[in-house]
C-alpha cells in the first residue's frame, strides 16, 4: 500500500508531465496536498510568454477572462484523462474536478474530491498512510501537511 508521500509524489511526476504534454508548458513547481477526502495540487509558472504579454499590454478585465476561459475549456476537454490518472494513483474514486488559474501569480490550483468510502481498507496503524477515516472528525482537528517528503503538524 502506497504512503501520503508515496502518493502525492506521484501526482506531482505524472502533473507535471501532463502540463508539458498536453498543454505544452512545464511548470517551475508542483505540490500535492492528500487529505482524507480531497487532492490539491498547486502548479506554479503555468503561464506561457503569450499570455503574460497579453495581460502586461492589454490592461483589460477582457484578457484575463480569454486566458481563464482557454484554461477552463482546456481542462474540462482533459477531465477524464485527470480524473482516471488520480483514481490510478490514489486507488479511490474521484467524485468532482475543481481548477482556478491566477493571472497574477500563474499558479493554477486543481481540487480533486473524492468519493466517500464508508469503509476503509487502511484502517488501523495507518500512520504515514494515504487516507485516514474517521466517523466523526472533532472540530478542531488537526491536519498533516506534507511537503518535500516531511510530515509537519
């Protein structure tokens, strides 16, 4: 069984590839974050030069919502590819897509959610595991974070 790290490490390599395959850019960095019943996958420098341009000389409303709508139409024609390409890794299903780019930043944002399972194949010492399921999760639960390979709390 594959641990949090193992996971979103994966998700990062096969992103990535993603990016320079299907939309033709490669992005400066790609981090995933696994909660128990979501992915996050934050994609930082997916602007082309293009775009920048157009944003820097355009000065309008009407260039940002060109460059998201081309985005939004670009990830909804790969929905399923993403979709089938995060249930392989993460073993679960995905129940809806979420995706945003900044025009500011570049930094493109994707939500995966995932299917509630009502039961648990990893239950018990799971810890450093992918998912944890819990029946009723205290209001200020604290969450692990995972970055460069480190769990923090």
């Amino acid at each position: 069984m594959k641990t949090q790290v193992e996971i979103e490490a994966a998700v990062c390599e096969h992103l990535a590839r993603f990016a320079q395959d299907y939309l033709g850019l490669r992005p400066r960095t790609v981090r995933a974050y696994l909660l128990p019943s979501l992915l996050v996958v934050r994609l930082q420098g997916m602007m082309n030069v293009a775009e920048q341009q157009l944003l820097l000389t355009s000065g309008t409303g009407n260039s940002r919502d060109m460059i998201k709508q081309m985005r939004v139409a670009l990830v909804e024609a790969a929905r399923p590819i993403l979709v089938a390409l995060v249930e392989e890794i993460t073993s679960h299903q995905v129940s809806s897509l979420h995706h945003d780019l900044s025009t500011v930043t570049g930094e493109e944002v994707i939500i995966f959610t995932f299917v509630e399972a009502t039961s648990s194949p990893q239950r018990g010492n799971n810890h450093g595991q992918a998912f944890r399921t819990h029946a009723v999760e205290p209001p200020n639960r604290r969450q692990t974070r995972v970055e460069g390979g480190t769990a923090t709390r």
